[in-house]
C-alpha cells in the first residue's frame, strides 16, 4: 500500500468528510443519531487513513459504543501521527476526561514528539463534517 506525505493526508482529510454519503454506509441506522455508530466511526477513520495500515493503541467503550479511541500511522517519509476519537461528554473511564464535541484529531510528531495537530472531523446532526479551518 502506498504511504502518504502530510500535504496529501489532509488533502484526503477534506475531501473524505466533505459529506457523509461519500463516505457510503453512513446512512445506516444514524438518523440524527446523537452519537456515531461503531461502522460510522470505523468508516470514517477508513477513510482519513487513505490505505495506509493502523495500530489501534487505546480502545475504551461503553453501552453507548466506543466513547475514544486511538490509532497510530506512519507517513511516507516514517513519521508517525495519531488519529484519536472522542465522544462528547464526561467519560469517568477515562478518569474523567471530557469532550465538547465528537470529533477526530490527528496530531503529528517530528521525531517522536509532537510536532503539531488539528480537529479533522467533527459529527454533528447525525453526519461527520469537516473542520472548515483545515481548509485554510
């Protein structure tokens, strides 16, 4: 599978959450759903990796489906990035971590540190939407 460099990734990034019925079975199930769906989510994330392979290193559920989660992936150039899930709300599983918003964020390291990041996706009425600034 052919790897991504950064430019590309976010350019991926834009153009997979533009609108939910790009990314295909996002309909199933989700209307106006306050919380995405595990298949949403892992459709969604599907899309954002464009090909290349993840580790999922974090995972943490509830009866309401995955309240976060976290991936790493390595670019083409052998940079390592995350991708982290978070659900809206109060998560006492997580020692009380909590989130305005559902959304996924990448953060991207140089050299094992973090060298930066950004809000890639965000759901809201039932469907993932963009961050309108990645665009800018």
């Amino acid at each position: 599978m052919e790897k991504l460099n950064r430019r590309d990734f976010l350019k991926t990034v834009t153009g997979s959450l533009v609108g939910a019925s790009q990314l295909g079975s996002f309909t199933e199930s989700q209307e106006m759903s306050e919380f995405p769906t595990k298949e949403s989510i892992a459709n969604t994330i599907k899309a954002l990796l464009a090909g290349n392979e993840a580790t999922t290193t974090q995972m943490f559920e509830d009866e309401q489906g995955i309240i976060a989660c976290t991936l790493e992936f390595a670019f083409a150039d052998g940079e390592v990035a995350t991708l982290e899930y978070m659900r809206k709300g109060r998560h006492e599983v997580m020692k009380g971590s909590n989130s305005l918003r559902t959304n996924i964020y990448v953060t991207f390291f140089d050299d094992g540190r973090p060298a930066g990041g950004t809000n890639v996706g965000e759901y809201k009425n039932g469907e993932w939407q963009i961050d309108r600034d990645v665009l800018e």
